[in-house]
C-alpha cells in the first residue's frame, strides 16, 4: 500500500479493519485525536485529497494512493496555516483537544460555507470555547495583544503559551507519545446492577495468544477507597475497591486483561467467564431510602465515613435558623414546588486514561489525564504500600476536565497491572465506558418552600434536597453540603431550613461537575424568588436587590458551618445585577417572528466560595535562569482553564519582565512541592498566590543582591523593565546571574498557599428567549451574563471561560440527558444519542465584568472558570416562566417535554 501523509510518501502496511486514525497516530501522527470512535466529535479530522474526513470512519485501505493532510502538515514548508495563525490570534481554543480537527475543517471551508457556519461545523465539537473565538478565527478577528511592556502583563488578553503547539498539532496530551514493550488494559464491566461475584474462569482468557495477565478482586489490594480525590480524606467516604468481588452498578469493573494489543485484551475479556449471584437492585433514590429497602452497602459502618449504610444514605443533613414553619405561617405570600434535575456527562474530548511503568530507579510513573496529580500520587502510595518518592504522576496536557478528573478511574487499575506485569501498560477508556464507568452530575430532587413580607423582604427558605450519588459515595457529601450553603447564603433571610440526603442506588456513580451541587438547588431557588415578586407585582432584579446579602452582611446557610474563612474579598454582586438589567432593557434587533411565538425574560444570580473548605494547598518556586529569564514552577493543572497562562502573568507582573521570560513547569509530582489540584476554583486563588508569593520573596532577593552590590538601602531598589534600579543605577537581571554564580547559588524564592481565607465570586445571567406554543420550539433570542471576577487577569481567556461555562451549561438545561432504564443501565452511551452542543446550537452571550479588586485573591483576582455555569440553568427556567405563565420544574426543556403543557394551556 503507498499513500502520501503530509507531503511525505510511505508504504506501510495496515492492519485488517484498521481505521485511518489509529493507522496515523502509529505512524507518530499525534495531532489526530480520539475523541468518540464513531464519527461524532470531530476531533480526528483529517483531509483527505484535501476533503476534510473523519478519520476514525476511514478504513486505513481507502488512503492508498491518496494525500492525507493532518495538522502537522497544514501549514507546509511555511510552518503555520494562514487558519492557524488565525486561531492563534483568536485564541480559538481552550483544552486545544478539538483544535487540530476544528482548525483542519476551517481551512477547507469555502465561501459559500462560510455563510453557513452552523452546518459547515456540525461535525466537530468544542466542549470548551462556546464557540464564540472559533468564529472569531474564521472572521479574521484578533483578540490577543501583540505585546505588553514588562511589568504589565496582568489585567492583559495575552496568549496561552501552549497556543502555538496546539494549533500546529504539537501540543502532547496523554496518549501522544510512543513507548517501547507498550502492554494494553482492557476491562470486563459488570452487566448486572447488583451482584456477588461466585466464580471467575480465567482459563480461556488465558489461552488468547499476547494475554500477559488477567488481573481480579483476588489480584488486587483490598483496602477501601474513594475515586473522588480531596486533600482532606474524610470529606469522602471509604467504600470501593480497586477490584471488587461485589459489583454495584451495569458497568463497574470487574477484571482487567493486560496484553500485547488491545484486539488480543479485548478477545480476552470476551471468553472470561463470571458466575454471579444476582443480588436486589434499587435504581430510584426514593425506594433506596425507604424502610425495609436492601442495602447496597452492607458491610460499611460510619468508620467507613459513611451517614448510615443501613438506610444507604452515604452523607446527610439538617439544620435550621429562626422557625421557618412560624414564618411561613404569617408571610404576606408563599411559594412551595419541587424541582428535578437530571444526569448529565462531563463530555470532556479526552476520555480518561493513562499510562504506567516501572523506570530503572523501580519508581512507577503514572502519565494520565487528571487534574490532581499530587493527590492521585497519595492515593496510589496508599493502595499499593510504596514510599511517596517511589510514585510519580503526572499530565501534559489535559483534553478537558469539568470536575470528572478530580477523581482517580484509571490510575489505580493501570498502577496494578504495571507492578504486576513489569512492563508499561494503557488503558484509554472508550467513549462508551466513559458514559457507563466513570460519573456524572448528581441528579437532584429539591423541595422548596419560601415566603416574603409584603415589601418583598424573604421571611422563610426551606430546602429539602434528595441527591442520587449512585453506587460509591464520590463526593457525595460535598457537593450535597455545596449544594445547600451559597445557594441559600447570597440572601438575607431570618429563618432558614435545610435537610439534605445523599442517597446509594446501583446506578453509574455521581461524582464532581462544574459548579459542584449549586446549578441544581439554584432551579429551585431562583424561581422561588420570581414566584414571591410576581405574587407582589415585585420585578425579578428588583426582588433580588431587597434580598441578596451585602458587604458585610453575614452569609448564612444552615446548619452553622466549622469553617469561618469565608470574607468578602470583593463584592460586586450589585454591579453584576445592574450591568445584566441594562444589557438586557438596551435596544436589540427586533425578532420577526409570528404569535405563535411567546417571547420572555429571566434573570438569576449565584455567589460561588473561590476555594473548597478545610484546606486547599499549593506550592510554587521560581528562579532566576543563567540567561536572565525565569523558571516557575506549579503542581497545577492545565486543561483548559487558562493557568498556564495566568501564573506567567503574575510572575512577569511581580518581576517586571515578559512573559516571554517566564519558562513555566507544571503538574509533575517528579518537581517537587505539593499542589491539591485544579478545582473548586483553586488554580487562580490558590495556586495563583503561591505563584505571586514566590516571585515577591524572588523580587526581595534580587532587590537585596543589587543593594549590596552597590552598597545602599535596599529600600531604594526596585524591579523595572528586566532589571534592578535604584536612582540612575541599574542592574539587568543578567548581571545578577553574574553574582549568583559568585556566590554559588541561583537566585530563587518559594511560595505556598493554603487556601485560607476564601472570598466569594459571583455570577448573574439573563435570557431573552421565545417559546413557540405550539410546538414547543425554545429560540435564545438574548444571553447576558455578568461576572464579579475582582481584577480581571486575562479579559480575553476570563471571557472565554464564562462564555463556555454557559454554553455547557445551556446543552445541560436544553437538551443534555443520560437516560437510565429500569435495569440502571445507560441507554445513550454515546455522542450521537445525547446531543452535545454545536456551533449551531450555541448563541453569543454578552460577557460584562464588574469593577472590583479582591483583597485576598493574587494582585486583586479571583478565579471566573466554574461559575458561569451556575444560574444558567435557572434563568432559562424563569424565562420560560415569564413567556408562558408555565413553571416547568425539570430540565433539560426538550420541545417534547414542553409541548403538552403549552397544548393543554393554549390548544391548537
């Protein structure tokens, strides 16, 4: 077979049934992702003679005599793509997982197409972006400044440094990178809810030629876990095992193969044979709880951190303020309904996964794609009894996150077949099993009762919370609390109620998601807040100024919480609430759409906490190079929430150089420190200060050697422009290598932060939207989203991050589902039948930034990444309230699902 792959021409072989994505990442290709294996993402695009193709659909046989162009080949002898260089001045990425196949399809569109860039994008997705930078890029925008002087880098729309990498393909992620005697993990999953595993016959699986190991509950260590990963291990309970001999959910693991390729892993766990005893299965929460239900968790007790295993409640809560039943008796007007909110999948591009080894040191490197290194590498010491230093994990970078990486699916499973085998091991799970075995978001049921005096002053709120955390209790505690504190503590109320339950059912666990409970209570709460104004004839931005807590005022949610960190840091909610009412009264194209159409606003806010509770640690040092720049090194994260590029800007800004003089290193447990991880908004607000704390302690020591140098008060010193300076004296930075090698010790400093105290951040949405009653059509005629993020690091990349948190947000409130059936198995395990957000789908929002400067946050920040996706969902709920006079209680709102409400009000 010859073809021709980037200009270049090669005769390899493929093998039968080989798609043309394998065949090119083989051939060190790694530009080309995978994404879904089945034609849905995009991620694998690739043209062929020109034609952009999904690759994972192409057998490798159709090349054969063809030119194939990946991204590594787009741009030629020249290097970079006019389109990529597009990109790049767009900044038409986030993750950058997508980029390669969107970037490929942009080039190959003509004008004609361009017209139309809804149907011309349809086949690739962007979890990240919202989209709004990719049509930037093919508009020729550009929204990155050229240049910043030194010293001046905060507060600017500069590049993410990976950028140039990911828009020619160069960027590594898990899997792009080629090991010598590669062994591949394939799992056999559970097809029963719940079961005891009588007998496994390994025999068969054995007999499969390249089958290494078939790897059980009897291989594996039997000490409990949780997959969910906080600093603090009691937020978490302790009840899964690596390999367990009861399964609790369709799709648990239940052996792993490990073999010479994934066909030979694969054949294997198709002839392993399972003798199960079937056990009960619940699959509601409401039945898991009631008296008598069969329990999931039998053996498990509270020193397993869990609430009450005999009732399968993995965490609970209670408490009350005042007397809410009193209040509610005597309000001038009461609101009371129940909410539901659904499963959804974190949908990131890149599936979990990693790879394993023993180095010659015998120290087991985990590469994986996770947003806590540092925490996975604790965990795996634990499991398997290793030293610390003999354990390493670490991420390039990361196809997307969204809370689904804060927990440890893989790394477990990949460190026991390395250490059992001796050989380097994978595991990529496929889209399916990402579906079926990983987590979701929690699915709710929330009670709410509210009342309010007749001037619209909130007398009594009451919420009883019903979250289904499925089989294993991963964050189920948190999130629950979460879900119940700031969504109640933004208002000012003198009697306030909460009884919470996390409940077990056999069903594919819940875990962390992007605002982490709040998009689920806040349904309920911000239309309780829209019902008690319409009862008193109180507009929704006029109700929520006569309620919402002001600095200073205590920010109350009960029961009273140990930790008393939580300050104002900045507070600009009134801002956001002003900034989001004029938006959306100001003049707009008019729709011409017909009376069938009810048109309607909606507005709700949130306040987030910008750090998890009980400690949230992170580390950070930087030095000065031998050529006058600077090494900064974080545990963080990168995966699309932009710290790569905010730790440059706060270091270039202390320092006062570029950041082009900023050579960073990250997430890599090998560097040293400690970093808690990338979540609960913590790679701004905490690793951010580390950050600033180590390049201020760095500015001291430079400060310092210059004053002793020319022998005056170091007082007088200061950083400018890539040097010291006192008076008329100045002394570059490259001369004070000089003296650090005099002294024989580079100039360096430290810095560490541990999440305390903790500001709040806070978020308001609008929608203008129209509701066609008689079909049950819903157009956004209007998204207006304003955010209090203190100083705005990077308006550009905040911008982005706010833009695809709504986005996310509107495919979770619109259309978004995974559907369990009866038997708790997953229907719609797969892109195609669970409609992600498209270019199409998704309208522009108007981002706007309240003015504030937080005095806890580095150099006045604080983080804009989880928040936006919070009040989407319940703006759009008030909005379709106010065009139809219908409160819909459970989203996503499908046509379907709105259609025979509106028949049975309007008919016909």
């Amino acid at each position: 077979m010859s073809f021709e792959v980037n200009g270049k021409a090669f005769s390899q072989e493929p093998r039968a049934g080989q798609c043309l994505r394998t065949f090119l990442r083989e051939l060190g290709h790694f530009g080309v992702k995978k994404g879904c294996d089945a034609g849905d993402c995009g991620a694998c695009t690739v043209l062929l003679d020109g034609e952009p193709v999904h690759s994972c659909l192409i057998p490798a046989f159709r090349a054969e005599g063809r030119s194939v162009t990946t991204i590594e080949g787009l741009g030629g002898d020249h290097g970079t793509h006019p389109m990529q260089q597009a990109f790049l001045d767009a900044q038409g990425f986030q993750c950058g997982f997508c980029t390669a196949g969107m970037i490929l399809t942009c080039a190959s569109l003509n004008q004609a197409q361009r017209t139309d860039l809804g149907a011309a994008l349809k086949g690739n997705i962007c979890r990240c972006t919202g989209y709004r930078a990719i049509e930037d890029a093919l508009l020729g925008k550009t929204n990155v400044e050229a240049s910043v002087e030194a010293g001046a880098a905060f507060g600017r729309s500069l590049p993410a440094p990976a950028g140039p990498d990911i828009v020619r393909g160069n960027a590594r992620y898990t899997f792009d990178t080629a090991i010598d005697g590669l062994l591949h993990v394939k799992l056999v999953r559970s097809p029963h809810a719940h079961a005891r595993i009588v007998a496994i016959d390994k025999s068969h699986a054995l007999r499969v030629p390249g089958v290494h190991a078939v790897l059980t509950h009897e291989d594996a260590p039997s000490m409990l876990i949780s997959t969910a990963r906080h600093e603090m291990d009691w937020m978490d309970p302790e009840d899964t095992r690596v390999l367990d001999d009861v399964v609790r959910f369709i799709g648990q693991r239940v052996a792993a193969i490990v073999a010479e390729s994934e066909a030979a892993a694969e054949e294997a766990c198709r002839r392993i044979e399972v003798d199960y005893e079937i056990l009960p299965a619940l699959i509601d929460p409401e039945q898991a709880m009631a008296p008598g239900a069969p329990i999931i968790h039998s053996d498990r007790t509270t020193a397993n951190r869990i609430a009450d295993a005999q009732r399968n409640l993995a965490a609970e809560t209670h408490g009350e303020y005042g007397d809410v039943a009193a209040a509610l008796a005597t309000s001038a007007v009461t609101y009371e309904g129940t909410f539901h909110s659904h499963r959804v999948q974190h949908a990131a591009l890149e599936t979990h996964g990693g790879l394993a080894w023993l180095d010659e040191a015998g120290v087991l490197n985990v590469r994986t794609s996770t947003q806590v290194p540092f925490l996975t590498r604790r965990a795996l010491a634990d499991i398997f009894e290793l030293p610390p230093d003999k354990v390493r994990v670490f991420c390039e970078r990361v196809g997307g996150g969204f809370g689904g990486k804060q927990e440890m699916f893989v790394e477990d499973i990949l460190a026991l077949a390395a250490l059992k085998t001796g050989r380097p091991v994978k595991l990529e799970l496929t889209r399916e099993e990402q579906f079926i075995a990983t987590s979701t978001r929690h699915p709710m049921r929330v009670h709410i009762k509210a009342g309010a005096d007749s001037n619209g002053k909130l007398t009594a709120l009451q919420l009883d919370v019903l979250s289904n955390t499925g089989a294993y209790g991963n964050h189920a505690g948190p999130v629950m609390f979460h879900s119940l504190s700031e969504s109640i503590a933004v208002y000012n109320c003198p009697n306030k109620r909460v009884d919470g339950y996390a409940v077990y059912t056999n069903t594919v666990p819940a875990g962390a998601f992007r605002g982490y409970g709040l998009p689920q209570t806040l349904i309920a709460i911000e239309a309780a807040i829209d019902e008690l104004g319409k009862q008193l004839g109180i507009n929704p931005f006029e109700m929520r100024r006569r309620n919402i807590v002001r600095d200073g005022d205590p920010m109350l949610s009960p029961p009273p919480s140990e930790f008393h960190d939580v300050l104002y840091g900045s507070y600009g909610l009134d801002q956001c609430l002003d900034l989001v009412e004029r938006a959306m009264q100001a003049d707009g194209p008019q729709p011409d759409l017909s009376p069938d159409w009810l048109i309607g606003d909606g507005v709700a806010l949130t306040m987030i906490d910008t750090v998890p509770p009980a400690g949230h640690l992170a580390d950070a040092t930087i030095a000065l190079r031998n050529d006058g720049g600077f090494d900064l090194t974080v545990g963080t994260a990168e995966f699309g929430n932009g710290t790569s590029t905010v730790h440059r800007q706060i270091a270039a800004t202390t320092l006062a150089t570029t950041v082009d003089r900023i050579r960073l290193r990250q997430s890599d447990t090998a560097h040293g420190g400690h970093d808690t991880g990338a979540y609960g908004s913590a790679g701004m607000f905490v690793a951010g200060k580390a950050t600033h704390a180590a390049a201020v302690q760095l500015a001291a020591e430079l400060k310092a050697a210059a004053a002793g140098a020319w022998l005056c008060d170091v007082g007088n010193c200061v950083l400018e422009d890539n040097a010291v300076v006192s008076g008329v004296r100045r002394m570059p930075f490259a001369e004070l290598v000089k003296l650090a090698r005099e002294r024989g010790q580079p100039f360096a400093g430290s810095g560490n932060s541990a999440g305390t105290p903790r500001s709040v951040g806070f978020n308001v949405q609008g929608f203008r939207i129209a509701v066609n009653k008689a079909t049950g059509e819903l157009r956004i005629l209007r998204s207006v989203h304003a955010a209090d993020a203190g100083v705005v690091a990077n308006p550009m990349q905040c911008r982005g991050q706010v833009e695809g948190g709504v986005a996310q947000a509107l495919g979770a409130a619109l259309y978004e589902e995974m559907v369990i059936d009866a038997e708790g198995r997953v229907t719609n395990p797969k892109f195609r039948d669970y409609h992600l957000p498209s270019f199409a789908d998704v309208p522009r929002t108007d981002v706007f930034f309240a003015e504030t400067s937080d005095t806890i946050g580095p150099l006045g920040a604080k983080s804009m990444s989880e928040s936006p996706y919070n009040p989407v969902a319940a703006a759009l709920g008030n909005a379709i309230a106010n065009a139809t006079g219908i409160r819909f209680t459970a989203p996503p709102f499908k046509p379907d699902r709105l259609f025979p409400a509106l028949h049975a009000k309007f008919g016909d």
